[in-house]
C-alpha cells in the first residue's frame, strides 16, 4: 500500500493487518471452516481500526493531535454508517431496475445520486454521481453487495469492543475464539456462544 504516515494510512495499514489476524488464527482449522461468510468478512479488521484508534487518542499528549484523531475517528464512522449505506442502497436499485432491462450511465449517475441524498438525508452540498464508476467494490461481479459487510463489521466490531470493556472475564482467547467461529455459525450463534449477547435485540 502506498504509505506517507498519515493518521489515514495507519488506520488502512491496521484495518488490513486486522485481515491477515482473522486468517492467521483460523490457519490451523479445516479449509471450509476458514471460509467465513461476507457479513462477518470485516468484522476483525473494523475491530482493530478501533483499537488502535482509541488507544492513539487516549494516548495523545497534545490537543490538536487529539482533535485530528476524533476527527479521524468520526470520519471513519461517517463512512461506515453513510457512505457505505449510500453504496448498499445503490446496488439495490440497480439490480431492481436490471431486472427489467440494462441501465445507461446516465441513469447510473441518477441512481448514484439519489441513493447519496438518501443516505445522508439530502445534507450535503454536492454528490458525486460517478461513485459507482470509480469504487472497485462495486465491479467484483462474483460477491454481489460487496459494500454492506463494510456497515455489518464496524457495527459488530463497536459491539464486541464495548462487551469487553464492559466484561473483565473477557480476553483475548474469546476474541480469537469468536474468530476462529466465524466460517462454521451464524453470526447470532456466533454472539451468543462468544459474547453471551443476542443479536436479534436493538440493545446490543
């Protein structure tokens, strides 16, 4: 990756490095057990952002750089919750309307759009109409809706960090286990046997 130290490098840097620790603590188990599902595909990587994250934050001696890095923090959220969502509501529409024949780029750009307005709630100053034709994610034809784990796994990852803040019995070896689990359950069995929380609540 192309790296020039800054607060976004490192998060992209730590968020592949959470990839390689999900595959790392799965390598013993057999090969069909170390295919986890897209839902749960982001769930380390989001989870290590996180860590890392807070821990410079927390760690920060001056103001400013700590102000740079909630910054960070908040736009990585803003591109969780937002920017991902707009991508999700995109590929809907598109493949609703594909099905009643192909679509031009100008009703892409139409699509792209509104599903931007949609997401943010019409509150930004300009959108960016040629996103689908720039976002790799949206070109991977094997692994449709591509974006959404992106949502899934920051949501999941915040709720896995908050039960071990909240939760002193919780270790690292749970962590792992929940990882290690992730291609042989659901992800609701998932929480349940490695967290002891119900994911069909709003709670969590």
């Amino acid at each position: 990756m192309i790296f020039s130290g800054s607060t976004s490098n490192i998060s992209t840097l730590v968020h592949e490095l959470g990839h390689t620790f999900h595959s790392y603590v799965m390598r013993d188990l057999p090969v069909f057990n170390q295919r986890y599902a897209m839902n749960v595909a982001e769930t380390a990587s989001t989870f290590a952002e996180l860590v890392v994250l807070n821990a410079t934050i927390e760690n920060a001696v001056f103001d400013a750089e700590k102000i740079n890095l909630i910054d960070e923090k908040l736009s990585r959220s803003v591109a969780f919750m937002m920017n991902i969502h707009a991508r999700y509501i995109f590929e809907r529409n598109l493949y609703d309307e594909r099905q009643q024949g192909t679509l031009n780029s100008s009703r892409l750009k139409e699509l792209m759009t509104e599903a931007q307005k949609e997401a943010y709630q019409d509150a930004l100053r300009s959108y960016h109409p040629m996103f689908w034709a720039t976002k790799l994610h949206f070109h991977i034809t094997g692994v449709p809706f591509y974006n959404f784990p992106y949502t899934f796994g920051y949501f999941f990852s915040l709720g896995i960090y908050n039960r071990f803040l909240e939760d002193d019995s919780l270790s690292e070896d749970d962590y792992v286990s929940l990882l290690r689990d992730t291609a042989s359950m659901t992800t609701e069995d998932l929480a349940k046997k490695n967290l002891n929380v119900d994911l069909s609540k709003t709670d969590f």
